[in-house]
C-alpha cells in the first residue's frame, strides 16, 4: 500500500540524516565515503545495558541508528520499580483518589513450570488495563502471586524423581518430599517471575503472594472452619473420581469426556506401554435365575465392574420381568446372591430390559443403591487392583486385565452374549491421561447449592458482569447444575485439612461418619471441641491425611491477597477488585468459586467484571501441548531462539524419548529458521491485536514479528521526526490549539483526537483488537505520512508534531510499555510533564480538537496526495515527478492550491503540482491518471517513460473493468421500485459511485486517445 512505502522512505530518510548528521561530526573525507557506508552495514555490537539497577537510562546519548527490542527494553522496568510506580497512588488519607480505584489481582500462575505464550496474553491485557487507568489518574493496583497447585506440582515433581534418581515419593517420605517440592517452587517461581517481569507487567511486588504462605494458609483454614460451622461443609462417603496414576480424587471438572466412535484399542498409563486395552464396546451376559434354568441378560461396557454388582433393575410394568421381581440371580464367580429390584430409572424399551446395579462403582447404581438400600461392594483397591470383594481368582489383578479374564471367565461358564461396538464417552484425567474410576470414598464435600443461589441471584441483579456474552449464558447455565464440590485429595503437596478423627479408646467409631470428626483453626480449639463430643471419655484426635483442592485455596485468592480474614486496609480499599481477567476455560474450576465463596465469606462479590479472553493455539487451530512442540515460552518469542535451542529446551521436561522425537518434528515443521526476535512491545501488542472476543486465537509467529516491523516504523518515524525540533525548541505546557495551525495541523490533530476517542471507548468495552487498529492506523497511515513541519508556519508546525508525538506515544503506552517509554523520554520536554509516560495522563477526546471541516477538506488533500503516489509508484518513478491535479469547482482549486505545496513535500522525489480547473485538454500530452472522486483527477506525466502500446492496453482493461461495473450500477437504479424500496443513505452512496465510475471512465478514454495519439 502507499502509506506502507511511504512509512518505508520515511525510514530511509531517518536513517539517511543521522548518517550524515555522523559525518558531519567527523568531517571524514570524500574519498572515505564509500568506507563508511561500507562499515554501516557490519552488524551492530551485541547490546550490554550499562546502566545501575534502578537507575534511570541515560537518554543524551544518541539514538541508535535502529531499532533493538533488547536496547530499547533494558533498565526501563528496575526503574519504573524503583520509582515506585507500580504502587497505588492515593490521596493524602490513604484513600483512592477521585478519578477513581482500579484494581486486578492477577490469576496465579502454578508453580509447576515456565509460563507459556497464553500467560503473555494474560499479562498484556491486564496490564495494558492498569496502565490504561493509571494514565487516567486513578489509583490502581495490580497484584502478583503465585498458586502451589497441589495436582500439577506434585505430580512433575514426582516424575522428575522418578526420572532423574529412580525413586518414588514414598521412597523419600512426607517431609523429604515437601523439602523437594518446595524446592521446585522456589526455582519455578523464580523463573516466572523473571518472565513477568521481562513481559512489563507493573506488579506491586511487595505485595507479592503464594496461595501456601503463612497469612493465605490461615485464610484457608478459616475458610474450611466457617463453611464447617454453616453447615455448608460435610463428610460423607460417596462416588469420586478416582485417578489410579495420580492416587487422588479429583473433581469433575478435572475430568475430560474422551469420545468413542465405537471400538477402540488404547493404551493405559500404568501399564506395558505396547499393551492396548479394548473400549467403546457393550458386553453383553447372562445371569442365572436361582431356583430355576431362567437367565437374564444385561450389557456393560465396563465387565470388570459385574465383580461389585449387588442387584439387578428392571422396570416396574415391564411384563417381561414381573414374573421376577423379588427374586434373585446367582453371581458366578463369587458366593453373592442379586435381588432383582424394579426402578423407574431403567428404561424398558433399551436392550434388554435389565440393567446389572454396581452402587460402589457408578453414579447412576449409587443413587439406585441408595434407593433401595443395597449393598455398595467395592472391588477396587486405590493402585487400581482388585481387592477381595471380587473373587479369589481376581483377587490383586490390575483392573483392565481383569476385565479381559472376566470377559473369559463368562465365556467358558457359557454366560457370554456377544459384544459390540458402543459410541460412548470415556471418562480420562486431564493432569495425567488415565482412565478415571468411580470409586466410594470418605471425602469432605461443600454443599454448592445455595451458594450458587445466591451468586445467581446477585448476578441477575447487576452486581457481576461477564463478558463475551457467551461466557456469560455459560455461566448461568453451569450455577444451575452445579454439583456437591469433593475438596479432598490424596497428596502431600498443599494445605492439609483442619479436620480430626476423635478415636475414643475403647470403642469402634466409624472413621466414615462426619459425626466423629472436629475441625479446628488451631489443634487447641480442636481438643476442646473433642472434649465436649467425647463427654469425659478417653480420646486421641487423628489429624486427616489428606490436603484439600487447589482451587479451595486460590477461590479466596482476590480477598485472601489483600488479608482476609484480618480486617486489613488493603481489605477495605482495594477489595472488591474492579476486574478479573481469565481464559473460559477456567470459569467454572476457579472464578465460580471465587464468586460463591467471595459472597459467603465478605458478603461481597469479589469483583465488578469478569473477562473471559480467548485460548491461545498454533497456527494450525491444535491446543498448545508440548509433546507437539509447539508450547512457546514468551522469553523466546522476546529474545528469538534458534531452532537447535527450540530443540534443546525438549529435553528439560519429563518427555519420554518418544515424545521429543516427535515435539522436534513439530517444531521443524512450525518454525524451520527458529523463532525470530520480536521484543516486548511487539509481543504484547500483537496479542492485544488478536484479541477481538472469540474464543480461540491461531497464533503465528510471523504476525507478531510483522509487529516488531510496527515498533520499528514508530522508532524512526519518531527519530526523523526529531530531527524537525532546533535543540532550543520548547514545546508549550499545555497541548491546545493557538489558532494559528494549518489545515493538515488541524486535519492531523482532529485525527490524533478521533484515535484518543476511538482507543479509550474500545479499552471500556474491552475491545483490544479494535484499540489497537485505531493506534495503529494513526500511527501508519496518518501521522507517519505527514510529518512535515510547513517552513512558512515552522513554530505552531512544530508545536503541533510535538504534540502528535508526545499523544500518540502515550496513546500506545498501555500496549508497547518499553518503546513507548524509551522515545517519549527523547521529546523535548514541557515544564508540566511527570517523569514518566506511565504515569503521565492519557489523551482523551477533546472538543477543541475536534474539527470535522480539517477532516473533510484534507481527507480530499490526503487521498489525491496517496493517489499520486501510487500512480508514480505504478510507474516506477522515484523522480522528476509532475503531478496535475484536474478539479472541477473554484472552492476545490483554491483548496489544493493552498495545499500544493504540502503534496509536493509529502511526495518524494515530486517537482511539481499544478491543479487546474479548466478543460481537462490543459492536461498535458502524455500523462497516467488515477480518479480521486467524482470531481478530482490526479495524472502524472510519464510521456517518454513507458511504454505507449502496454498503456493503451492496460487502458482498455481499465475502461472494461468500469464499463462493466457501471452496467451493473445502472441496472440496480433503474429499478422500477428502487426510490421507494431502496435506503436514502444507500441511494446517496450509489449516485456517488456512479459520478466516480463516469468521471474515471472519461479519464480512461482520454489517457488511452493521449497514449493513442504518441504511438
């Protein structure tokens, strides 16, 4: 495109002028010319930042003679910190100031490894909010922190054990275990902390917080005691998800749905990895009926699980089962008789009829067995083997071979039916792949019901925002389902439940009843609360093994930061926070709980708004995964890494041999050269770019580097427009207008205005993709094209640049932090300004820059200004250009020759414009032209510089092309009903059209009898 060149020259001349303004210094002579240009195009020094910590860069030096991400982005954020900028600014009384409170807890990053390019998207939203608002004047506060992540943690840790030295947890013990894991985390956090440091996010760091650190640990404890106390928490011994690779329980939205098309053979993790296991296919056998040669036939698509069966269930006006409803069948392999129960929940009209009821092993049977008061078997032992309660003969055999031997088992006691294919779904572990096992096991659960009620309730009444509206239907559709919440977890890592067995010596009390455990926020208030259940008999209390969810302890996380439950100041100013940031992905693990339990604890809903961004992929639409290799860290796409050390990183992890060979293919595939230097600014820019509210992002690589390209235009747009200012120049204090501009000084400042209006309006819908367009047209396609000071009025013109300068700097701030801060320091200071563009006032619309006749006047100006350089582009001429500005009206010559001498100098290598209104046979023989409007015609001379046969040619094309659409134009308006039928706007629009298409197709016929007539 034309501005695109033009940025391009402008870059050229920037890069020209700070070569000479060298030379000059040097005074080197002619015949060392060619050497030093020579010498200018050796590759700079590697950069090395020389300036102390939390020193401010020296800005005399200076700019270099191009952009460098490393360069421009070193020693900006130790200072900014050491400023103490990143801290709430408040009113003398501690208070918020008056233009308002702005506060983001950050989402905690786990501690289980590096951040990965979608914790980037994170950073550079959140952070361009707080920046944003901070520029705004008001007091915000952006919350670093850390989440011990109990699941993930633990189970790298383990597998890096496992890995490096052989050994098992187990082998190590609690403590020497903890030991390593805290180990991880204090490496891990490290690390990530560099990262976000390294991504500009202007953390409050002394306020820093790790959901296991003292004040957050008694947070959760008090959380676990309340609940307890309301009656919201409870023990009881019901179906959980159980991962036999993890040994833990875990939640169901911990679970993923694998779909089956029908049978599938699959590898298990725990096992022979060359050994498959059979899925998605019903068995189908036969039970004998006692007493009789009768059978009965049911289906299973688990036969492992007819072990732990305690019934049978048909439904209760099924004529074909009457006959047998309180009869039984006998089991064949273990000494257990099957009541046949009827139930309303079968359906008779599926299969057979009758259904095979294992209460212990599926939540459909356990709510059958509760109805009917059945016997719960679990066959099932925690490593998954099977325990007794199966049978002798399967007694220790790992689950899924059982199922193979109980499947041979049916078929030589002549039981077996048939099997086939099932589509189904397959419940798996989303932390380690394994098949997920309903099992029955004594866990402490929390009541969600009534919490979700009242979170509904306060939603619909306007007290929480969601957006996109998506997420919000997802919303309320899950608060209405919700389900009990089953906190506990059988791992080392995390907080470990304030619950006690009271064991009173002497007597066999159920360790499964609720009714003889106490909780206590301290073992003290346990005892006596021991004491009083105990009632003067002999006890010892048994703290309960298990840790809680994760998600117990970072649903606190925006008011546990701020010191919940101690009635702290941060608690009363900064809390509720204004906004939550996240992926959808995690509405339902994390912000749904925040919300419930925000609302139970502090009787507050912990924020205004939640904002749900998208998920980042590859270029290729697939998840993020690094056994595919494209899992990206955002130091590298900061830094640039070459392939070989993309490949390198692999062998960090705990991927198998199998797994690298593959993430490296992946890797080679997607990026052949490495991943190039892009910086910062380039990145966080990119990512707000994409940013446009759907649900998924497809990432490449190549976009984020074509923004690097954009910081780059703003580096030496800014420099060459440096060079416009004499060093005593002084901008005046306050950017306003003295009503001696131009009109491309007023066009320029209405522009610079429209995009303050444009980027602050999208930022409060939080429509980042749009916000950044609007910088970036200014920028691109408005200021880089006209930065060009009229000598006649050199003073306001400068004035005005500077402006333009200073605003759209500060307009990108929130975006690109680093350049951003880097130029702004270079401009001519006014005596009004703060030390920093960060915390320097945000342009906002005004009035007195507004000015729609600028606008429309030099809209006209602009556009035939690009149409003669795209024509002299067209032509490939760089020099002795003649433009002819053909226009139709006196107010339109008048215009443009004031403006005459603007076009020639925004043209490069232009000697002439003349405008002419009188018959366009004034235009010169010999000239291409390119239409503008219905009553404005560019032409360029080119007689002598091209070839006349291929312009009459490309002509003719031309003049078909228009004829052609003018035909199509006609027929639409010399529709029978078209001024009745047809909008006034789309009328007016369509009678513009046809003006232009008639104006360009007489230009054409002229251009081609000219071309004609040279021949």
């Amino acid at each position: 495109m034309p501005a695109k060149k033009e940025a391009k020259r402008l870059e050229k001349e920037a890069k020209l002028a700070a070569k000479q303004l060298k030379q000059a210094a040097s005074a080197p002579a002619a015949e060392k010319k060619a050497k030093v240009e020579k010498e200018k195009k050796t590759e700079e020094p590697t950069f090395v930042n020389t300036t102390p910590k939390g020193e401010k860069k020296d800005m005399s030096q200076p700019m270099a003679t191009g952009y460098n991400p490393q360069a421009v982005e070193a020693a900006w954020y130790d200072w900014w910190e050491a400023e103490g900028f990143f801290k709430p600014q408040t009113a003398p009384d501690g208070s918020g100031k008056l233009e308002g409170i702005f506060v983001i807890p950050f989402p905690p990053p786990n501690v289980t490894g590096s951040l990965h390019i979608g914790h980037a998207l994170t950073v550079a939203i959140q952070d361009g909010l707080i920046r944003w608002n901070r520029m705004l004047g008001k007091t915000t506060l952006f919350v670093p922190g850390f989440d011990h992540a109990g699941i993930s943690t633990q189970s790298v840790v383990e597998r890096r054990l496992f890995k490096h030295e052989g050994k098992t947890r187990h082998d190590l013990g609690r403590e020497a275990f903890l030991d390593k894991v805290m180990d991880w985390k204090n490496d891990y956090q490290s690390r990530i902390t560099n990262q976000l440091r390294r991504l500009g996010g202007s953390f409050d760091w002394d306020r820093v917080a790790f959901t296991m650190n003292p004040s957050l640990s008694k947070a959760v404890i008090e959380n676990f005691c309340r609940l307890h106390e309301g009656g919201i928490l409870y023990r009881d011994n019901r179906l959980v998800n159980w991962c036999v690779r993890l040994n833990t329980t875990l939640s169901n939205l911990e679970v993923d749905q694998k779909q089956l098309e029908g049978r599938t053979l699959l590898n298990v993790p725990g096992y022979d990895p060359k050994e498959k296991f059979e899925f998605g296919v019903i068995t189908s056998f036969a039970y004998s009926i006692e007493g009789s040669d009768e059978k009965i036939i049911v289906a299973t698509t688990r036969p492992e699980t007819m072990l732990g069966d305690s019934a049978i269930a048909v439904h209760p006006v099924d004529n074909r089962y009457k006959h047998l409803h309180g009869r039984y069948a006998k089991h064949p392999f273990v000494d257990r008789r099957l009541p046949i129960i009827a139930d309303e929940m079968v359906e008779k009209d599926f299969g057979t009829g009758a259904v095979k009821i294992t209460p212990a092993h599926d939540p459909n049977d356990y709510e059958v067995g509760k109805r009917h008061n059945l016997e719960f078997i679990s066959i099932l032992n925690d490593d998954g083997t099977l325990n007794a309660n199966a049978g002798e003969k399967f007694n220790g055999m790992k689950r899924f071979h059982a199922r193979r031997e109980v499947v041979k088992a049916l078929m030589e006691a002549k039981l077996f039916i048939e099997t086939k294919d099932n589509p189904m779904q397959i419940p798996i572990c989303s932390k380690s792949g394994d098949i997920i096992e309903p099992i029955l096991k004594p866990q402490w659960w929390v009541k969600c019901k009534p919490l979700a009620e009242e979170a509904i309730k306060r939603s619909r009444a306007g007290e929480l925002k969601i957006t996109p509206g998506q997420s919000e239907a997802d919303w309320y559709r899950w608060l209405d389902n919700i389900q009990d919440w089953c906190i506990s977890r059988q791992l080392w890592w995390g907080h470990r439940c304030p619950a006690y067995f009271i064991r009173i010596e002497g007597e066999g009390n159920d360790i499964n009843d609720g009714k003889n455990w106490v909780v206590g926020r301290t073992l003290e208030e346990a005892t006596e609360r021991a004491e009083v259940l105990a009632a003067g008999r002999s006890f010892t209390l048994e703290q309960d093994e298990d840790v809680l969810d994760t998600w117990f302890s970072s649903a606190l996380w925006p008011f546990s930061i701020m010191g919940w439950p101690e009635k702290t100041s941060d608690l009363e100013h900064y809390y509720p926070a204004s906004l939550l940031e996240t992926g959808w992905d995690i509405l339902f693990f994390w912000v749904a709980r925040m919300v419930l339990l925000g609302i139970y604890l502090t009787d507050r809903v912990p924020f205004g708004e939640v904002l749900c961004h998208a998920m980042i992929r590859d270029a290729h639409g697939r998840k993020m995964s690094k056994s595919l290799g494209n899992v990206i860290d955002p130091l590298d796409v900061i830094r640039g890494l070459p392939l070989e050390d993309l490949h390198q990183k692999l062998y960090e992890g705990n991927l198998d041999d199998k797994e690298i060979a593959k993430a490296i293919a992946g890797q080679k595939k997607d990026f052949p050269k490495g991943i190039p230097e892009c910086g910062t600014d380039g990145l966080r820019f990119a990512l707000c770019a994409y940013s446009g509210g759907g649900r998924d992002i497809n990432l490449e690589i190549l976009r984020v580097e074509g923004y690097r390209k954009f910081c780059n235009k703003v580096f030496n747009a800014t420099k060459f427009a440096m060079l416009k200012f004499e060093p005593d120049f002084i901008p005046i204090d306050a950017a306003k207008l003295t009503g001696s501009e131009t009109l491309v000084e007023r066009w320029i400042l209405h522009k610079l205005n429209f995009a303050a209006g444009e980027v602050n309006k999208c930022l409060e819908v939080r429509n980042f993709m749009a916000a950044t367009t609007a910088v970036y047209n200014f920028w691109l396609y408005e200021l880089c094209d006209c930065i060009y000071p009229d000598p006649n009025v050199r003073t306001s013109a400068q004035q005005t640049l500077h402006t333009c300068l200073d605003y759209g700097l500060r307009l990108l701030h929130p975006f690109m932090p680093f350049v951003t801060e880097e130029l702004w320091q270079r401009l001519p200071r006014r005596s009004t300004d703060l030390p920093s563009i960060m915390v320097s006032r945000y342009p906002t619309f005004d009035t007195d820059f507004q000015s729609a006749d600028a606008e429309e006047k030099f809209d006209l100006v602009f556009a035939a200004l690009r149409a003669g350089r795209s024509l002299a582009a067209s032509y490939n001429l760089q020099s002795n250009i003649q433009l002819y500005i053909h226009v139709q009206t006196p107010e339109e010559k008048a215009l443009f020759e004031s403006q005459s001498s603007t076009i020639g100098a925004l043209t490069k290598g232009c000697t002439k414009v003349e405008v002419i209104q009188e018959s366009s046979s004034q235009i010169p023989a010999g000239c291409g032209s390119v239409v503008v409007s219905s009553s404005v015609v560019v032409y360029l001379q080119v007689q002598g510089l091209v070839n006349l046969e291929a312009e009459v040619a490309k002509c003719d094309k031309k003049i078909d092309l228009v004829r052609l659409n003018l035909e199509k134009l006609y027929r639409v308006i010399s529709q029978p009903d078209y001024q009745i039928t047809v909008p006034e706007a789309v009328q007016l629009s369509n009678e513009e059209k046809r003006k232009t298409l008639e104006v360009e197709f007489s230009a054409l016929q002229e251009s081609r009898e000219m071309f004609a007539k040279l021949q």
